[in-house]
C-alpha cells in the first residue's frame, strides 16, 4: 500500500484541480511537522531498506496479504522501492499536502481497484513504523516515534477517507465480480483483446475513457491470487468490458508476466476471471460541449486506454479534434492499426502520426502521416500538435522514459504542465 512508482511531478489529472487533502484527525503540532521533514534525507538513503523489511515482516505475519501485492513486483525490489518513494515525498511535503494530491489520488484509486479496506492501514502502520525503528536504530527516539506515527495516522486517514468516497460511487458493485471471457481477439503476435462479461448478466457501470479495473487469478506457482491493472481499452458497453493485454516475458525466465501468462496461454473463451468496479484518475471528459483539441501519445501497450479515449469520443459524436500518436516497431505489431486508420477516414476531426521503427509505408500510400523511426514530437507540424493552442490537453502513456521525453518536449514548447497528463504501467500493472 501507499505505493507511488513515478516521481511527483511526472503525472497531472483532473483530479490536480481539486482541493488538497486534507486530515480529519488532528493536524500535527509544530514539532511533531519538523521532525518529519527533517528525517526526509535519511528516508532517502535507507528507505529501500525499511521498505523491504516492512514488506517481509507484514506479509510473513500477514500471508493473506499475498492476495493484495504483486509478487513479482516484490521479487524485483520495485514494490518496495514505490513505497520508499511514496514516504520521502510525504515527509517532504508534510507541511503542504497540496503538493500530494496527485500522489494521493493515484494511489487512492489503485486501493480502490485492490480492495484495501480502512482495517488494514493499522496493519500497515504497525510494520512500516517497526521497519523505520529496526533500520534506524537509536536515531528514532520517542519522540521521533510519535512525531512518525502521529504522520502515518494523518496520511492513513486522508486514504480512507478519499477511498470511501471512491467506493460510495461504485453503487451495488463492492468487491470481486466474476467475469466469463466471451472471445479473445489476437491484435498483434503480443496482444490479445479480452471481451469479459459478467457471469451475473447484469448490466455494468460505465467508466471514464482512460481508467482501468482489477483482474485477478489464482497462480498455482505461488498457492495465491494475484491481481494486474489493465486498462479498459474500448467505449463503455452495458453488457462487456474490454482489455487489450500484452503477453509480457517478463525480466527472466524465472520472472515471466505471470498474469499476462496465464490469460494468453491458459485462460479459454468461457473461462472465469475477477475484475473490480473501474476507476483510475487518468482519464478524458468526453461531452458534446467539448471543443478542446486532445492529443493522444502512445506507445506499445500504452495505446490501450488511448483505444477507450478514442472510441468514447467518436461514439459519442464528439467534434474535438483529437489527434492520435502511435509508436510500434512494426505495421505487424503496431495494434489497432487498420482501425485507427478507418477512424481517420471517417471522423475528420481526427488525425494520425503513427511511428514505426521498422518497414514504415511511404506516405503517398496513406493520407496521415508516417514516420521511420522511434516516436519524435519534433518531427510532427506544430498545428498537428495544437501547441500555438493555448487549452489543448495531452495524454501519453507508454514506457516510463518515453513518457519523460514527451513530456520534456511538451514542457520545452511551452505547454503547462497542468494540461500534460500521463499513465504509468507500473508496479501491479499489466504483467
């Protein structure tokens, strides 16, 4: 829990618009405020290391928690090294929780999406200060102590708060919902589409373009459930969700994409999976008041919530011009393409600049743009790029350095940051 798996500053939404979050238990003293930020360096420099030994004490104290945390995620260190991540930015901005609204927000929804319940975070408490104190040593005094544990009892409660709201929204779905996959659709050699139905055959809640659910199985390999993100990847439908899902293979042989594994080569059309209610702070407004242009920036698996954004804008009739940036290795690995092309044709509102690193068509064969090459902002018209608009809104999701450098571009033409909006499959995600 608690996990952030990008820096602060690397990802703005809608929610960046609302107030700050705030407590509703006492606010810290004076004192208590000054201890917490002055222990920030030392964060820094041992945080992996309390991290991971909070992860081993819970979890071996607490193995019903197998089911929350992603395994691999563990394995690899990159669990923990979130959670140190998420820690030195509260005791960093402690003093001005304004700062961690999008922070909290993102890790707020991904609770949601695994089910966290308010019980829990003394659970949490109690192992991450044990950590802190084993790791540190004679530096955590008593009053140290307190001042961490009055400052964990003040962020535990800004998240069960944020989270009951989220949960209150969620009408008649609450907790795990089987799904039966209706098809499977090869996209690539890699991605395969996913059409879940609920087993209940009730109707299902609609959704932001952009969010995600939950999915979860059991891994015989462990003896437990694990859950993934996916985002949904096509317009609200009351009686299927989709996801894209790329077959990941994963850091080493020991470590494949368990999750993603499994639904590829396993998982049959009629089979049963879990999913949680949708949710997630990245996400497109889609009205028919809208006029402001949308830019959409993906690349490999990233195109996913990209294809709801998409789909959502052109059945809903909206007329925002939305322009639509892809990078894929190949026309043979590169998903949607043929779709997203029919798109452009139809709807003129909507234009592509597509990158591919191998084999690219030349232009006279296509009336948007192609490039050789790996995705290049630099390489598209300005005009394509709205960036002489003062209000276009940009989306980008795809690998982490990737996302960076579209993000630097963006901020280099002068785009505010505000209006740069970005996911991360992270920690838990898509694997």
């Amino acid at each position: 829990m608690f996990e952030a798996s990008k820096p602060l500053a690397t990802t703005t939404s809608p929610v960046e618009r609302a107030a700050p979050p705030t407590p509703v238990s006492a606010p810290l003293t004076p004192s208590q405020l000054a201890i917490v930020k002055s222990t920030a360096p030392v964060l820094k420099e041992k945080g992996e290391e309390i991290t991971t030994l909070f992860y081993k004490n819970m979890i071996g104290a607490h193995p019903e928690l197998h089911n929350i945390f992603n395994q691999t995620g563990q394995t690899t260190g990159a669990q923990p090294r979130a959670l140190a991540g998420a820690v030195f930015s509260y005791a960093s901005h402690v003093d001005d929780l304004g700062r961690l609204r999008a922070l909290v927000e993102r890790i707020a929804h991904k609770h949601v999406s695994l089910m966290v319940q308010p019980e829990q975070y003394e659970i949490v408490g109690k192992y991450l200060i044990e950590a802190v104190a084993t790791v540190l040593g004679d530096a955590v005094t008593a009053e140290v102590a307190d001042a961490w544990t009055a400052a964990y009892g003040a962020l535990a409660d800004v998240f069960i708060h944020r989270e009951k709201d989220i949960y209150a929204g969620h009408d008649d779905w609450k907790g795990w919902r089987p799904f039966k996959i209706q098809k499977k659709v090869p996209e690539t050699p890699q991605i395969t589409s996913f059409y879940l139905v609920p087993k209940d055959g009730k109707a299902l809640p609609s959704f932001q373009p952009g969010q995600y659910i939950s999915l979860r199985l059991f891994v015989p390999e462990f003896g437990y459930m694990q859950p993934r993100q996916y985002s949904l990847s096509d317009a609200h439908q009351s009686g299927c969700y989709r996801i894209s899902v790329k077959k990941e293979s994963g850091k080493a042989p020991t470590l494949p994409g368990w999750i993603s594994n499994a639904l590829h080569n396993k998982y049959k059309e009629g089979d049963i999976v879990e999913l949680t209610h949708p949710t997630g702070d990245f996400f497109v407004s889609i009205g028919p008041s809208e006029t402001t242009p949308i830019v959409l920036i993906s690349a490999g698996v990233g195109v996913t919530p990209m294809m709801s954004i998409l789909n959502s804008a052109v059945s809903a009739g909206s007329r925002r011009p939305i322009a639509w940036i892809q990078g894929a290795h190949s026309t043979e690995l590169q998903p949607f393409g043929d779709y997203v092309q029919e798109i452009c044709t139809n709807h003129h509102n909507v234009q592509a600049s597509i990158f591919r690193t191998i084999s690219a068509p030349s232009l006279s064969e296509h009336p948007n743009h192609y490039f050789e090459g790996h995705v290049d902002l630099g390489r598209i018209d300005r005009s394509r790029l709205f960036l002489d608009t003062n209000d276009a809104e940009y989306y980008i999701c795809g690998p982490t350095d990737f996302m960076n450098s579209m993000q630097k571009y963006l901020a280099l033409n002068e785009v505010d940051a505000s209006r740069i909006h970005m996911e991360v499959f992270s920690v838990g995600d898509g694997k």
